[in-house]
C-alpha cells in the first residue's frame, strides 16, 4: 500500500476490504493475536477497529504500557524520593496520579513535595542547572521508546559535571516480557502486532526468538487504523501459508537494524538490572535497565534510602490479569465502577496507554453490546 496522506491510513472501505481478505484467509479459524504495545491498543479502541475485524479474529491487550507495568513498590520508592526536603522530583505527566500504597505523586504535590511534570528528561536537567542549592531527580520510566533520551541527558550531565541531577531508573524491556507472556501457561497466542515505536530503537532482530523456538509470527505495526488491520492480515497470511516470520508492516520508520545511535547511547549509561518486578507479570530475568557503575553520581537509587518493598496490588484491582491478556478490561470486578481514570485502583486506568483507560475512554458503548453478545445469545 503505497500511502502518502494521513487520511489514507484511515480509508474505511479500504479498512472493510482488508478485513474481507482476512476472512478469507484465516477460513473461519480462530485465531487470538496480541499487542503489545499500548499506542496499539488507544488506537483498537478509538477507531472500534475489534468491530471492522471478522470475529474470528480476538485481539488481545499486552503489558505494553510501561506505567501500567511498574509494581507498586516502586511508585512508593518515587513518593519517598519526592517528599525528601531538597529534591525537585520531575516525572512524565501520567506518572502522576499512579497510586502508590498510601496515595500517587499528586498527593504528594498536594501535601507540599516539590513535584513537577516535565515533557522530557533534558527539562529535568535544565531544572538542575537552574537551581544548583537542590536536589532534581528525573523519574524514568518507559519502554526502549523513551530510555534514549534518558541515555542522551545521562551523557550530557555527565559532560557538563551537573552533580545536583539524579535519575530514578525504571526502564523495562518489551523481549523479556513477550517471553514471559510466551511461557506463561494461562494464555494461548497465536501471534503478536509487534510494537511500533520500540521497534524503531531495537529493529526486528530482537524478536526472532518468537518465531524461532516458539513457531509464532510477529509483524511490526504502525499506530493508524489500516496499519494494525494491514498488520493481522500479513500475521493471518503466514499462518495459512505454514510461515512464522518477523516482519515489518511500519517499514516507512523502522529499519531492520533499528536506531544505532541511540542503542550506543543506551549501552553506554545502562545495563540489564538481573531480576525486575513486573505488575502482574512478577519478577523476570535480565527485563529493566539501571544505570552503568560509571554513572553512579547519577543514581538516584544509590543516593536515596527508598523502602524498596515489594507491595501486593490491591486485592480487588486485576491489572495483571488484563496485563498479561487473560482478561479483557471490562471482565474486571472493579471496571468503570470502583475504578475509574478518575479514581484508578490499578495502573491500567491511569494512563491513556492502559488498556483499561482506553476502553473506558473508548469503549463503553460496545463494552455493553459486547456484554449483551457473550451473556444472551447461546
């Protein structure tokens, strides 16, 4: 599909022509794919694109929102960093109201913390440079997308001696998760929309154990409609023809050896943490980066004494279940009732990313037709 235009990715015969091309193709089998990624996922649910899709074809929401994916325990490390006396504690906006054990960083706000949204780390460290008498600790979260650009302000503040700056790092990987995801007995796949953005920083080499040793397809998705549709398609298409292939839908941004410039980066002030707690997904091997001994002056985690506790999730929220796909967000006890973007219970309500934000946001009305269809008919 050679397409220049915005409008043309949202074309909706073109759309509904795709989707008669899977019918044909899958032949009536059933087939569950994941995503993911949560961009993916904000755009199934904004464009109704679970609607277009023939219904054989269930789509399946992954741990691909990394605010959702951060424990408990380590948004209450982040609070205690926040409420320290010296410190301006800078953080991406939705981190905000994630709730800790006892409250989010907005109610730390509220009780008087110096906590301040910022759109970048490179803002974090201007802070620092304005105010030298404080303390200014970047909150780094997110996926190979945004670990970069906290790589690129690790080298700089290095480069200008800036000691007044700290990062607090949190950053996962999306490989150790799909293999989580892959090996995890409860859920049965038969391929994934692999994450675009990611993607972008990795390249397509990363995921080839996915078709190696499990047999399965992964085809790189761009984020408008007819990207994720175009997507299921070439993933339906190998599984007729016997294929289990990487491939790349978003060629137009993704290059198969990914961003070298920015993995240099990463390699230079980050390492693989042995064992990270996932929300829902537990501890998995080798799966976030902490920062390089030589950035130690950096580390906001050698710095500061944090509890560094392992805390449950609330016993009502099932944010691991959505996270690891086995349930869809409105299957959850507390959805929409308890546990609103208003009033999140679990991270998934938190970020527009999460799926359970997006089905919220997005979803309601077909949520109850959904429901109507599974509970009346036979």
């Amino acid at each position: 599909m050679g397409m220049k235009y915005v409008d043309e990715y949202r074309d909706a015969e073109l759309a509904r022509s795709v989707s008669r091309e899977i019918e044909k193709v899958s032949a009536g089998r059933s087939f569950k794919f994941m995503e993911v990624c949560g961009g993916h996922t904000h755009t199934i649910y904004k464009h109704g694109i679970e609607d277009v899709l023939p219904p054989n074809i269930d789509l399946v929401h992954g741990p691909g929102c990394p605010v959702c994916v951060l424990p408990m325990g380590r948004v209450d490390d982040a609070i205690t960093i926040a409420r320290m006396d010296d410190v301006i504690f800078t953080t991406f906006g939705d981190m905000m109201r994630v709730p800790g054990s006892h409250g989010s960083l907005l109610d730390a706000k509220a009780d008087g913390a110096d906590v301040r949204f910022v759109y970048s780390p490179l803002d974090a460290l201007k802070l620092a440079r304005q105010n030298p008498d404080r303390k200014v600790v970047f909150f780094a979260i997110g996926f190979e997308t945004t670990a970069p650009s906290t790589a690129v302000t690790l080298l700089r503040a290095q480069a200008e001696g800036i000691k007044n700056f700290s990062v607090f790092c949190n950053h996962v990987t999306i490989i150790p998760a799909m293999k989580a995801i892959l090996d995890s007995p409860d859920l049965r796949l038969d391929g994934f929309v692999g994450p675009g953005h990611v993607s972008m920083v990795i390249g397509m080499r990363p995921y080839t154990f996915v078709a190696r040793e499990h047999h399965k397809p992964v085809v790189i998705a761009g984020f408008e409609p007819l990207d994720i549709i175009q997507s299921v398609y070439m993933i339906v298409k190998q599984i007729s023809e016997g294929r289990a292939e990487i491939e790349n839908q978003y060629a137009r941004v993704v290059r198969p050896e990914g961003n070298v410039k920015a993995l240099e980066a990463m390699a230079k002030t980050m390492e693989l943490r042995p064992f990270f707690e996932w929300r829902g997904l537990g501890f998995i091997t080798h799966s976030a980066l902490s920062l390089r001994p030589e950035f130690a002056e950096w580390d906001a985690e050698l710095h500061y004494h944090v509890p560094g506790l392992r805390v449950a999730d609330p016993k009502a929220c099932q944010c691991g279940e959505v996270l690891k796909g086995v349930i869809k967000p409105w299957e959850c006890k507390v959805f929409g009732t308890a546990c609103t973007p208003e009033t999140p219970i679990g991270t998934c309500m938190v970020s527009p990313e999460g799926a359970c934000a997006a089905y919220f946001n997005y979803g309601r009305f077909s949520m109850a037709s959904e429901r109507t269809r599974l509970h009346v008919l036979p």
